[in-house]
C-alpha cells in the first residue's frame, strides 16, 4: 500500500485543473498527487473531454495564464466578441460586447477535446502520478486521511481525498453525503453546425417557449449547438434525419447565420441542478460537478468549477498545514460561498424564467431583456456574470 499527500478522483476538466494549480507549489513542498481516471483523453468515452464545447470565461482565461496553460489552449479557442440575446416572438433583444466591456473577448469557445489534451499535456508527471485506467471503488476516511481501493484490487491513502468525478460513480453516496436535486425535465442537445455565413465570433442566446438554445462561435466557422427542449422533444431532434433536423433549427434560429448548411453528430443530455450537501469534510473535499452541477444554457458550470478548483489550491498552498486540515477546507468553503450560491442562483433563475411559457413570467423576460439593453449597470450585470467576474473583487 502506498501514501502520497493528495489523491485525485477523476481526471476530468476539473479534477485534471486542480492538479495543474497545484502542481508547480506541490513540487515545491515535495508533495505527492496521483490523479485516477478510467478514461485517458482521446478515448472518445471520456465523460469530460466528449464531443461538448465549453465556453471559457474571460475570468477563466486569467487562470489559466496563471497556470502557463491559456497560449496552448488559445490556439484553437474561438473568442467571443459580442453576445446576441433574443427571446423568440418578442421584440426584445439585447447585444454584450466586449469592446463595451473593455475586454479583448467576452470569453472563449473551446471544444471540450482539445482543452482536455492540453489539461494532460500541462501535467508535470514528477509531481502527478496518474492511475490511468483506473477507477475507485471505495472511499473510506481513516485517522488522518483516506483509503482508496481501486477496481484492480490495490489501494493507497492520502491526507486528502479531493472527489472531482462528475458525481455518477456513488462515491457520494458511498460517504452518505446527501444531494439537492431539482430536475429541468429537459435535455440539452448538442451538436456542430456549419452556416453559410461567417458568425464573426458573435454568440446567440435564444430563448423560445420550448426551452433556450445557444449557439456559440468556433474556430473554422463552425458553431457550437446547445437546444433545450423537453426530454421526449429532444429525442425526436435527435432522431431527425439531418435536413429534417436543420430546416427545424433554422425555423427556430432564423437566418441571422444564413442557412445552416450541416450539422455534426448530435449527443443528448438529460439537464438537472444538482448541489452536494456537503463540499468538506476533513481530509475531503467534493469538487466539480460532484459538487455542483448547474444547466449549461448560462455556460457557468465549468467556469465557477475551475474557481473553485484554483481557490483551493490557493487555499492548500497557502497554509502551513498538512493538505487535508479541516480548518483549511472549511475557509477554502467559505470564500467560494458567495461565488458558488450567486452562480448557481443566476444559472437556475435565467433558465427559469426565460424557459417557462407563463405569461406572467413570460412578460417578465420581456422587461428583463428590454431592461438589460436600456440598463447599463443591468446589463453590465450580466455581463460580468456570463464573464465570470461577477464577484471577483479584484476585477
Ligand atoms: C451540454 C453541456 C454543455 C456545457 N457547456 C458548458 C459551458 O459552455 N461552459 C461551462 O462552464 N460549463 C459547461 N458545461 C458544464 C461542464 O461540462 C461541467 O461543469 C464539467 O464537465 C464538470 O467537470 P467535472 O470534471 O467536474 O466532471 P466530469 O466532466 O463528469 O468528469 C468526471 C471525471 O471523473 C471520472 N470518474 C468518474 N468516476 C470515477 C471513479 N470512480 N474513479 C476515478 N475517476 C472517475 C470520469 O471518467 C471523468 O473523467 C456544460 C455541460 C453540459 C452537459
């Protein structure tokens, strides 16, 4: 049986950014990580590196330039300069820029792939030892620390356990850490489109009584589908064949990018808000989406995940302690609390609104979206919560 200070679980885009933010203070203490993941990048059944595009925050761009990471990245990120709201049979639209913002972009489109290949390329493996494939099976707290047995049978401990696994392996239950779960009843669809014409790095938030859809800018002029709609909906638009599929795109989109010429493969994924009871323990922490997992229209997820991720290496950096002190954790907890509840909260209440067909709600939106384009410091509030600098106080 072996020890290291710090044990990974998942190796996705968090779990794989939290070893980076650590990696260069952690070889300077000489501590020990390994990361554990079943899934290396580029087996196209690795949850967190699939077919998906994220869109960066412009906040994220700034972490991962700390981190040495954002040049190999920018080399196939699509910026986003301006941002198109628009609320389908309504008049209301509102525009972001990022030169109104002051910003080189309002942020960053990058095919979940390509980030996930300069994650592990960016590991410093003297530092982080990976199990790959390897999968835990078990989670058992120890004085001092975890035990982890993994699926061939071996089994190491650590000071602290940080649990990034996406939240579907039961590890959480395992540990009895309950869940807030509230359900969408919908799923995003997503796929690639090439239009006809050139999208100059603008994304579209749409929003219909079906459910929002997104379509966000990437590079070779190609672009990022995210439709909501109902979960029986999403199926038979999954199952369309591909002029069926985008002659209803384009009913829905409009021609604002010509005519959607082709699409890519296209993937379903059944949408809920998930929030763990509990994000530490001592000697634990639940990070990700294991944490939190929010709908994905607002493209916040990610974003606030790798925050988090950057707070707590902050957090483990700083102290004195050995990595899996409690009081530690707990102050790492409470300076990602506002971030966390403020995101989670922007998230659920934009796809509440401006997914409901009450009509009530639905002149809600109206207003909202009218108030955003004639409100600068409403709009400017939006903006920096879609930038990820929202309660950034330094920003
Ligand atoms: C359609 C869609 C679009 C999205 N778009 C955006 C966006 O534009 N911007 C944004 O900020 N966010 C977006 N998100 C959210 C974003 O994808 C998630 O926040 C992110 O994937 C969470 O990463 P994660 O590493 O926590 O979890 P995951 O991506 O689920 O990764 C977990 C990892 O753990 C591994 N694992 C699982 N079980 C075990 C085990 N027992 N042992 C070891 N390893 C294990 C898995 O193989 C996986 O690699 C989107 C989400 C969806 C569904």
């Amino acid at each position: 049986m072996s020890r290291v200070n710090l044990a990974i679980i998942g190796g996705g885009l968090v779990g794989a950014s939290l070893a980076l933010a650590l990696q260069a203070g952690a070889k300077a203490r000489g501590w020990k990580i390994v990361l554990i993941e079943p899934f290396a990048p580029g087996d196209s059944f690795q949850p967190s590196y699939d077919a998906r595009s994220s869109a960066l925050s412009f906040g994220a761009r700034q972490i991962y330039q700390r981190l040495g990471l954002w040049q190999a990245i920018s080399r196939r990120a699509e910026p986003i300069k301006q941002i198109h709201v628009s609320d389908r049979g309504r008049f209301s639209t509102a525009r972001l820029s990022a030169m109104e913002e002051g910003v080189p972009a309002l942020g960053y489109v990058v095919e979940n792939a390509w980030l996930g290949q300069c994650l592990w390329q960016g590991l410093d493996k003297d530092v982080i030892s990976w199990r790959c494939p390897a999968e835990v099976t078990r989670l058992e707290p120890l004085e001092g620390g975890y035990r982890l047995t993994l699926n061939d049978e071996t089994t190491l401990e650590c000071d602290l356990a940080v649990l990034a696994d996406g939240g579907r392996s039961g590890l959480r239950e395992q540990l009895g850490i309950g869940i807030k779960h509230r359900p969408y009843n919908q799923s995003a669809l997503i796929a690639n489109i090439t239009p006809s014409e050139a999208h100059n790095g603008m994304a579209f938030e749409r929003f219909t009584d079906d459910g929002p859809m997104a379509l966000l800018p990437l590079p070779d002029n190609r672009c990022a589908l995210i439709w909501t709609r109902q979960g029986m909906d999403a199926q038979r638009l999954a199952d369309l064949d591909e002029r069926s599929f985008l002659s209803e795109l384009q009913g829905v989109f409009g021609y604002r990018l010509g005519t959607l010429k082709q699409v890519g493969a296209r993937h379903l994924y059944p949408l809920s808000l998930v929030e763990a009871e509990e994000q530490v323990r001592p000697h634990l922490v639940v990070l990700g989406n294991a944490a939190h997992s929010l709908h994905p229209i607002a493209g916040q997820g990610f974003n606030l995940s790798l925050r988090d991720a950057q707070a707590l290496a902050d957090a483990l950096l700083d102290s004195e302690q050995v990595p899996g002190d409690f009081a530690v954790l707990q102050a790492y907890r409470e300076r990602q609390r506002l971030d966390q509840n403020l995101t989670v909260g922007f998230s659920d209440q934009v796809t509440r609104l401006f997914g409901s067909k009450l009509p009530l709600l639905s002149v809600g939106r109206n207003l909202g979206l009218l108030g955003l384009d004639l409100l600068p410091p409403a709009k400017r509030w939006f903006a920096r919560q879609a930038m990820g600098l929202g309660t950034r106080p330094d920003a």
